[in-house]
C-alpha cells in the first residue's frame, strides 16, 4: 500500500538520522575521547618512536671519536645525491698512511630518509635520529657536517 | 584454458607473420605493426577472449621504438605480451582504443612521453604534459639541461 | 526583581521628561539602532565560537583554545584579521552589485530583528502582523545571495546563487505553513499574543501531535533557509568550493560569514517564541512550588536559552549529517514536507475549531 | 519522475549552447591534490569530463632508470602514498623473481600484515574523505583516530609513517619492533569496536544512501574494458583481487574472502571497501600470533643485477593492481621501468561513468574512485 511505504520510508530515515545524531551526541557529552595533541605545549613529554626516521647524525662518544672509516658506502648508497664524504689521509705515528673522513657533508634539506646510507655503513657510524623540528629561516643551514670539529676515529676499526 | 602450442597455432592461423619468445615468464608475440590491429581484434572477440589489457607501454631499445602489450582474459587468465616494433622515424602504429577503452589514456601517455602517433585515436591530445614542452622525455637520448638533475 | 522592562521604562520616562516628544522618539530611535547592532557584533562572535567549540567536540577535537581563555577571543581576533584583509574585486564583475549584496543579506537580518520579543516587554516594535512580517522579509535574503552569484561574474558562484534561490523559495512554503499551524492555535499574528497564549504551556506541549510535527517541519525547513548544512548546497564546500561567496574576501565575506549567524539566531528565536514560549519560564500543570522557582529565573535568560537550545540543535545537524543532492533537496520539499505540513495544518485547524488542545 | 538521459538529449540538439564549462580543480576540495578535471555542465547536469594530469608529474620512471636496483624501492613509496608499503613490496618481489633470492619466511609474513595494516590505513582515510565529499565532515576525524593508530604501528617499526621503505629486496630492512603484536592487537581489538561508529554515522545514513546509490554506475564489461581493478572492478562483479588469482607471499596460506557486489553504483564500492578492511582484519588476526622465527632479510649480494630479459610482476594495493615492468639489460640499472598505476585506469573510467549526473553525483562517484593523484601522474 503506497501510503504505509511511504510512512515506512519517512519513519526509517528518520530514525537513520536520529542514531547518527546519538553518536555524535555521545561523543559531544563526553569530552575524554579527545584525543588532540597540542604540539608545541607537550614536547616535554613527546614520545617519538625510537626508531623514527628524522635525520642522519653521526654519534660521538665522550673523547669525541665516531667509526666512520670514510669508505663512502653511504655516499654510493644514497639515491639523492645527500651525502658527499670528503677523505683525507693521515698519517700515524708509526709512519704509515691511513684514509680518514675529513668532513661528511649531509644536505638534510635533499634527504628523504629512505634510510640506505644507515643500512649500507659497514661500520655503524651514522644513524637516524628522531629529530623532526628541522625548519631554519636560511636554507644553508641545512647543509650540515656530521663529523664534530677535530673529532677521530675510533682505535681498532678499520 | 589453451597450451603454449595451441595458442602459439591459434595466432599463427590469425597472423603468419609473428615470431615467438618464450624466455620471460609468458609467451611473447613479436608482431608487425601493420598486423598488430588485426592480431589484437582476433584475440579480443576471438575464441581466446583476451579482454583485460592491463598493462600498455613503449620501450626505447636505441634502434627502434618497441609498443608491448600486455593482455590476460578474465575468465581463464592466461596472459601474453605482444610486441610491435615502432621505427624511430616514422612512429606510428594503430590505436586499439576501440577494442579496450583503457588505451585511450595509456596511448595518450605514450605519445607524449615517445612520441609514437596512434592512427584513429580519437582524442589523441597530450594528458600529463603541457601543451608547449619540447621533446619526448621518457626517450633515451631527451636532454633537458635545465629540469633534469644528473648524480 | 531586576527585569529589562524596568529599565527601558525607566530611560523612557526620563527621556520624555527631558526633551519633547519627537526628539525623545529620535533618541530612542538611535539608542535602538545603537543596541541592534552592537547585539549584532556580539551575536557574531559568540555564535561563530560556539558552532567551533560545538563542532570540534563532536569531532573528538578541542577547537580555538589559544587567543584568550579557552579560545574565547579567537573570534574577536579573526574579525581583526578579516577587516585588515584587502576585499578583492574581480575583474569584469558587476562592481555596484558586488558591494551592495552582502549589505543586503545584513539588512534583512537587522530588520527581522524588529518584532522579536527578547523579553518580557522588550520588543523593538510589537506589530500586529508580526508573524507574517517575518516570513515575508525574511524571504528577501535569497535577493541578496542572487546578486552575490551573479555579480561575483564566476561559475561557482553562479550556480551556488541558483540552487540557494530554488532551495530558499521552497523552504519558504513549508517554513511558513509551520507557522501558520501556530497561528491557527493562537488566533493572531502578533507575537506578543502568541507568546501571551503560552501562559499555561509552550504550544509544543499543548498543542498535540500537530504542533510536535510543525516543530520538527520547521526545524528541517528553517536549517534549509538559511543555507545550513545538509542544506549547505548554495556552499556546498566540496562541490562549489565556497558557492555563492566564492569570490568575496575581507569584510564583505565577513559580513556573509555573520549574515549567516544572525539568521540563525533569528529563526530559532521565532521558533523558541511559537513553540517554546518565547521568554515564558517552564511550567508544569499544579507544581506550584516548582512553577514558583521558575519564575525567579529573568525572563530574558528563558529566552536566550530556549533560543541557543534550538541553535545547538542546528549546530549538532550540520556536524552529523552528509549534503543531500539538489534534486533530492527539492523532492524533500515538495514530495515530503510539504503534503505533510498541508496535512498536518488541516489536523491543526480541526483541533483549534472544536478546541481541542490544552 | 523525470528522466536524466531525456534531459541530455533534449539540450544536445542546442549544440554547444546552454553549455557550461567549469574547470575542477587543480584547487578544488573535492579532487584530494592537483587533479584538474574540465567539467562541461548543462544547468547542474553533467555533459563531459576531461581529466587534465600532469601537476604533479614527477617522471618517475624515468627517474627509476638513473637508480640502482636497491635505490629506487623508495620511489615507489611517493607514488600511491597510502599504500606505500604495498608499492614497495611490489618492486622488491619483481626483484627478487628476477635474482631468485631466497625471502625467509618471517619478512614474508611480516610484509603480509604490513600490506594488510597499509590498506586498511589507506581505506580509513578513503572512509573519510569520501564522507566529507559529501559533506559530512565528522566522519573524517572518526575515521583518522583509528588510522593514527595504524601509523604508529609504522612509526614503531619502519620509523615512519607514511613512506616507509621497510622493504628491501630480500626481506626487510630491520627487524620488528618489540612491541608490535601487542600494539596491532590493541589496534584490532579498538576497530572491532569503533566500525559500528561508521555504520550508524555513514553506512545506514538515509541522506548518504540516497547519494550513492544508484549513482556512477559501471557494469562489469566497461570496469574489464577501462581496466579497473581493486575495489572499482569488484563493485561491478569482476574478480580481480590479486591476492587471489595470483598468490604472493603468504596470501595462499590463509584464509580470506574477495569482497565482490554486482551493483556497480557507488554505494556498492563504498560496501566493498568496508567489507575489505573487516577482511584485512582477519588477515592480521591469523598471521599476528603465527610470525615465524628466523632471519628478517635474506642473503644478497652487495650490488644486485637482474639479469638480461623483461620481468613484470603485480601486487593488490589498496587501490587495486598494481604492475612493475622492468626491462633489463643486465646492468645495475633498469632499462626502463613502467608502473602500472590502478588509479590512472580508475580514472579514464570517470567520465563514463558521471555523464549525465548532477555535480553532487560527481563527488560521490569520484569519492568512490578513491583517486591518489600522484598515483595517476607518477
């Protein structure tokens, strides 16, 4: 019959918008699912995944030595072109040449963090940090040198 | 659901002309591009029913331009590739637009990006590039001395 | 016991004692105009916080909570921001058009504001016709939103303007039966009767199944007029972009923007004042004592609460429900809410001849 | 009722006037990116629409050309970001078909929930977008607090969340995160509860209903004939999941449903896609406790090279089938590589299927397509 299909239409509308209203109004009366993070007020207790992909550093110990043999593993591994391993050699006291970094330019502002120079370091030397607050008012200084002024390497890698 | 040989007896009956490839994983049809619009309507309302072309693309090999097309059917899902060599210099070679109405944007990529002219498309316009760039980029020897970044 | 009608009694007198009559009804004229607007300010920006607060926290969100104590200034700071912006013009549009049409949509906002009844005995202007007044200014509006279409010489505004225009002329019907359902109960079409009639019950209880159903079609109807998600089409913010104000910047948008908050005020007050008693206090049968408490509380808070009751409601619409589709707005219209309110105006009519309600 | 194709014809015999063209895009709301559509309009109704590509073209297949083999994994990731992961994982088997590098069982399994996680991820935010194209814009947030959850599992485990480039041919990157079966299972357990939330909000919504159904409708011959795939195709009937014609990994050994539906409208693929996540969950479920002990990545060589000959290989994304087809010449570089991207067949179906609808209708239709732009572009 048209007029009861047409009350059954009216009516299951209706109620189909009335159960929409009732989730939103749950959610509405109840102010402790929301879940808004306020950025710059909770960076004391921010917790990024330890593994988070924010940058390349390169870590030094406290005699301001890292492991990085300057064997440009990263600098091929790299699709973009981020890292360029500048080498140089030093000479030990024992008067035998050895190759060294002498700065390991990284270009943060090319980097895509695609995480291959980290894989490809045969001697642990760089890693990702979880830094993401990279913004800087002048682009040259996204142009970093990982290794510390006057920093070594470390005794027994090679 | 048909063997390599009855297939490979089946096309022969449609185009005499092609060659075979069985080194990659599915049976490859090298065919002439004066053949390719015959061979590929057989196929399509033939008994083979290849009526998904999912993949359609052209391969700068230096020499020639090759157009492969890769089809499979939706009821038996075998699939095949075909090929159709392109000259460099005269680049043209039927559409299949009426056949599988996916060609339409797949040759229009094409033609912008190699430069190989679809005789009968319809609308053959360019769809990703703008309407004054220069050159065919996806060829070999494109140089674009200002754009492209070498590492 | 405080009342705004003491007040504006008072002034009154003292102005007549002052100065001669016609200066007297000059001053009152400014005064008025004076409040109208500054009402119109606060109205703005109390409105345009609420719908944010309401909607972030139907969205799981905590909304503007960085200018002033829990974002209570985010508004004043966006008007700042909107008036420093430069209002752009586009090119080849009808400039005259251009600039009036956002005027318009505000004046008949302010002139809808006349009959309104805030509270006991503070009305701007008590008109006999009052109801029918209403719902014939407040048909003006799609005038303004046309010529915003059509001046702005864009396509999105273009047909942003059409579909406000067919949406508004025939939420107008059944907007208007809704009150007529009222009328019929009440006998008159001044509001200060209207509300005078809701001494022993707001109509919405006292005026049976009729009235329960003639609320909910003016609710639906109202939301469509004024341009109110899902009726949001002349927007229709992922369809048209921005609709029919595509192309307006600065204050002229901002004068849509608070066009927009206005009207709302504007028809949930007349809804609070035909179906909830306008600034009537809640009473209930022979709870004397209960009835007593109520009428402690100002006249004017009844009436300020009933009417953002009524907008929340629309707020909470907007953040649950997707757009409809044009055609589906107009079959709405005229295959839904108009038979029924037809319907229902006749139940209603039966109803008042052999008074049948409470 | 009035009938829409009547409209159409009776305008047509106008010529071009009457007509309305509105360009769509590359700023519009509703195309989600650069996407440009020119829209010829008669009143609301649509005449024809031209996709305009190409605002985000990167080249990357030409890109790909100039990149080693283990390089050029994380380029795919930029194409069709929401199911990053799966792009990856397509590249990485091409290779490892092509090498016949042994993949231990564990990255098998581990890459399986990973893909499942990336397309329930990517259909959340489908979920949600669509919802705001039709103007519900709550859904939206709903929808992304599940899928936060999801990229924090990623977070976790491949130190990013959206481009992720966990895979390497071979296996994996790293190994799993400690906590990682804890947090999907928290995560499992919080959609189980929270699905009901889009039915009553969407799903049963009477106005969402009647903007779907019945609307962009695609037979099953023109989906074959446009090479659909994913869910689009599945809406209209035709079986297409890859994960079952075509096995890959773990895909044959556990147990799961191709979601199909005959009506091809849009309301039809929206069902589809809610259907596919509840299967993905049950994916996961089966796999979650069952992760095999053992290596997470394969022995390799340093420098891989594939040798002589053309390889293609196909994986299901979120958005359907998604090819690599690499041409070797044995080098360390491809000869050229093609990316057989689902969202440009999904979209040369678009003005098919919207012609003579009302602009409201295009956004559903479009919404359904779940069109990725960079995906389309590459």
């Amino acid at each position: 019959m048209f007029l009861k299909e047409y009350i059954k239409d009216v009516y299951n509308g209706v109620s189909s918008l009335l159960k929409g209203m009732r989730k939103t109004g749950y959610y509405f009366v109840h102010p402790k699912e929301i879940i808004t993070e306020q950025y710059p007020d909770n960076r004391a207790y921010l917790n990024l995944a330890e593994r988070f992909k924010g940058e390349v550093i390169m870590p030094h110990d406290e005699n301001n030595e890292h492991t990085c043999t300057g064997c440009t593993a990263c600098e091929l591994a790299c699709p973009n072109g981020t890292i360029k391993v500048v080498t140089k050699f030093e000479v030990s006291p024992e008067g035998k040449k050895k190759k060294a970094i002498d700065t390991l330019v990284y270009r943060l502002e090319l980097c895509t963090m695609c995480n291959l120079c980290i894989v490809a370091c045969p001697s642990d030397a760089i890693k990702m940090a979880p830094n993401f607050e990279h913004s800087v008012f002048d682009r040259t200084k996204l142009t970093k040198v990982l290794n510390h002024p006057g920093s070594k390497i470390k005794e027994g890698i090679e | 659901m048909m063997t390599q040989d009855e297939i490979k007896e089946y096309i022969f009956s449609i185009a005499p002309t092609v060659s075979f490839d069985e080194t990659g994983e599915w049976l490859n049809i090298i065919v002439d591009a004066t053949q390719l619009k015959l061979l590929m309507t057989a196929l399509r309302t033939g008994k083979m029913q290849m009526d998904y072309l999912f993949c359609l693309t052209c391969v700068d090999v230096k020499t020639h331009l090759t157009m492969v097309y890769h089809l499979s059917a939706t009821t038996h899902r075998q699939s095949m590739v075909i090929k159709a060599n392109v000259s460099r210099e005269q680049h043209s070679i039927e559409t299949l637009c009426d056949i599988w109405r996916t060609a339409d944007f797949l040759e229009r990529e094409v033609f912008e990006m190699f430069g190989v002219t679809f005789l009968n498309h319809p609308d053959l316009r360019r769809l990703i590039l703008e309407d004054d760039f220069k050159g065919f980029p996806l060829l070999k020897d494109f140089e674009d001395p200002i754009n492209m970044i070498k590492l | 016991m405080y009342s705004l009608e003491g007040i504006t009694k008072s002034i009154q007198d003292w102005l007549f004692l002052k100065f001669d009559p016609t200066l007297a009804l000059a001053i009152e004229c400014v005064i008025v105009i004076l409040l109208a607007i500054s009402l119109f300010a606060i109205l703005g920006l109390v409105l345009v916080l609420m719908e944010r607060k309401v909607a972030a926290h139907i969205q799981i969100r905590l909304g503007p909570n960085r200018v002033g104590p829990g974002g209570m200034f985010q508004t004043v700071a966006d008007t700042l921001k909107l008036i420093m912006k430069e209002g752009l013009t586009p090119d080849k549009a009808d400039k005259f058009l251009f600039n009036l049409a956002p005027f318009v949509v505000m004046m008949v906002g302010m002139l809808l504001l006349a009959p309104i009844a805030f509270a006991k005995n503070f009305q701007i202007w008590d008109i006999n016709i009052g109801v029918l007044y209403i719902s014939s200014v407040s048909s003006l509006s799609v005038i303004g939103i046309l010529m915003a279409g059509w001046a702005s010489n864009n396509k999105y505004s273009l047909l942003g303007a059409m579909r406000s225009g067919a949406q508004i002329v025939s939420y107008e019907l059944s907007a208007g039966f809704a009150v007529l359902t009222i009328v019929v109960f009440t006998g008159s079409l001044q509001i200060s009767e209207i509300v005078a009639s809701q001494q022993t019950g707001w109509w919405l209880f006292k005026g049976h199944i009729p009235a329960v159903i003639s609320f909910v079609l003016y609710i639906i109807a109202v939301t469509a007029e004024t341009n109110r998600a899902p009726f949001d089409l002349a927007e229709a913010e992922s369809e048209l972009t921005a609709g029919f104000h595509t192309e307006y910047s600065g204050m002229r948008f901002a004068l849509f923007f608070l066009a927009e908050y206005i009207n709302i005020f504007i028809v949930c007050a007349i809804g609070a004042t035909l179906f909830l008693g306008g600034w009537m206090p809640l009473h209930i049968g022979q709870w004397e004592s209960f009835n007593h408490l109520m009428d402690y509380i100002p006249s004017s808070i009844w009436f300020m609460g009933k009417t953002f009751l009524l907008i929340f409601l629309i707020m909470w619409f907007r953040w649950t429900f997707p757009r409809l589709r044009v055609d589906q707005l107009l079959n709405l219209e005229w295959k839904y809410l108009l038979p029924i309110s037809l319907f229902n105006l006749l139940l209603a009519t039966v109803i008042a001849i052999f008074g049948w309600h409470f | 009722m009035y009938n829409q194709t009547e409209i159409l014809k009776d305008t047509s015999e106008l010529g071009t006037e009457g007509e309305l063209v509105i360009n769509m895009g590359p700023q519009h709301p509703a195309t989600h990116g650069v996407l440009h559509l020119v829209v010829t309009l008669n009143g609301e109704t649509i005449k024809k629409i031209e996709p305009h590509l190409g605002y985000i073209h990167r080249s990357i297949e030409k890109m790909c050309e100039s990149l080693t083999y283990r390089q050029f994994i994380y380029v795919t990731s930029r194409m069709d970001y929401l199911s990053s992961h799966i792009n990856n994982l397509g590249c990485a088997l091409l290779i490892e078909k092509g090498i016949q590098i042994e993949v231990p069982d564990r990255a098998k399994v581990i890459r399986v929930i990973l893909s499942e996680l990336t397309r329930i991820a990517s259909h959340e935010l489908w979920l949600g977008a669509m919802a705001m194209d039709l103007g519900a814009f709550t859904p939206f947030f709903y929808a992304f607090r599940e899928r936060e959850m999801i990229t924090e599992i990623m977070e976790d485990t491949c130190g990013a969340r959206l481009t992720m480039n966990y895979i390497v041919p071979g296996g994996l990157m790293y190994d799993l995160h400690p906590d990682f079966q804890k947090k999907v299972k928290a995560f499992v357990k919080q959609f189980k509860a929270k699905v009901t939330e889009y039915e009553d909000l969407v799903t049963n919504n009477i106005i969402f209903q009647s903007r779907t159904k019945g609307v962009g409708i695609l037979s099953a011959e023109d989906a074959i004939s446009f090479g659909c795939t994913g869910p689009v195709a599945r809406a209209s009937g035709v079986s297409c999941d890859i994960r079952k014609i075509y096995p890959y990994e773990v895909y044959d050994k556990v147990s799961f449903n191709e979601i199909l539906d005959t009506a091809g409208d849009s309301f039809a693929r929206y069902m589809v896609r809610v259907k596919e996540m509840n299967e993905s969950i049950h994916i996961i479920e089966q796999l979650i406790d069952n992760i095999p002990d053992g290596d997470f990545v394969g022995k390799t060589k340093n420098v891989l090279k594939l040798p002589k000959g053309e390889f293609y290989t196909r994986v299901e994304t979120a958005r359907g089938e998604f090819g690599v087809f690499i041409v070797s010449e044995g080098g360390t570089t491809p000869h050229r590589i093609k990316f057989r991207s689902p969202g440009f067949s999904n979209l040369s179906a678009l003005n098919h299927m919207a012609v003579g609808s009302k602009i409201g209708d295009l956004m559903a239709t479009m919404g359904t397509l779940d069109l990725v732009i960079p995906d389309i572009d590459r």
